[in-house]
C-alpha cells in the first residue's frame, strides 16, 4: 500500500511558478513509476508528466513542453513538478499517481496507475 500527499498548489498570476510535490509512504518508492496527472472543470483527466523509477526517463505532454518539470528523489520518497511560465489553461486540480514498475518505463494511462493522491488544486488568473 502507498499513500501519496500533495502540496504546493496554489493561486498565482499568469507567468508565474508553482512546484508541486508529492510524498509517498512506504519503503519500496523507487519501484514505481510516479506520474503528474490534471483535470480541469468539465474536462478529462490528462497525463501532464510521468517519470519511470530512476528519473532516467521522462514525459510531457505537448502543451507544457518547456515549462514544466518532473523529478524525483528515491531517497526522500518525493516526486516534485516544477511549473513555470504558468498559464490560465493549466488551472486544474493536480494529481499524483504510482504505479509499481521496476523498469525503464513511464506510464501515461489514467488506468495504468494504483495509487492516487487526493489533488491539488492551482489556479492561474491571466
């Protein structure tokens, strides 16, 4: 069992950084896959990053390409994501995700993952 706990969301304008973080109980956090998951109001939840368990592989999605930064400490048990020139469109409650997988992968399938944190919301006004 793996309990995950987010924080750093928050209200900023547009332009401005946020980094989230995610702690993940347990002795074994570097056997899973982490990922960063959004869902805005009214809209799907999508894979904003996802990272595989030695941070040795990664993945954006297009539209954060550039802004956005994924990494993890296995020591810490932390994944964090780190969000700059934010924008109004990534306003959304923010999830993290673990999924078990001692491999070179990362997951980018809601449904792929085990272990969800309980959100956080971010708000960006223009």
């Amino acid at each position: 069992q793996v309990q995950l706990v987010e924080s750093g969301g928050g209200l900023v304008q547009a332009g401005d950084s946020l980094r989230l973080s995610c702690t993940a109980s347990g002795r074994t956090f570097s056997r899973y896959a982490m990922g960063w998951f959004r869902q805005a109001p009214g809209k799907e939840r999508e894979a904003v990053s996802a990272i595989n368990w030695s941070g040795g592989s990664t993945y954006y999605v297009d539209s954060v390409k550039g802004r956005f930064t994924i990494s993890r400490d296995n020591a810490k048990n932390t994944v964090a994501l780190q969000m700059n020139s934010l924008k109004p469109e990534d306003t959304a409650v923010y999830y993290c995700a673990a999924r078990y997988g001692y491999g070179g992968t990362y997951y980018t399938q809601s449904a792929s993952y085990e272990y969800w944190g309980q959100g956080t919301q971010v708000t960006v006004s223009s």
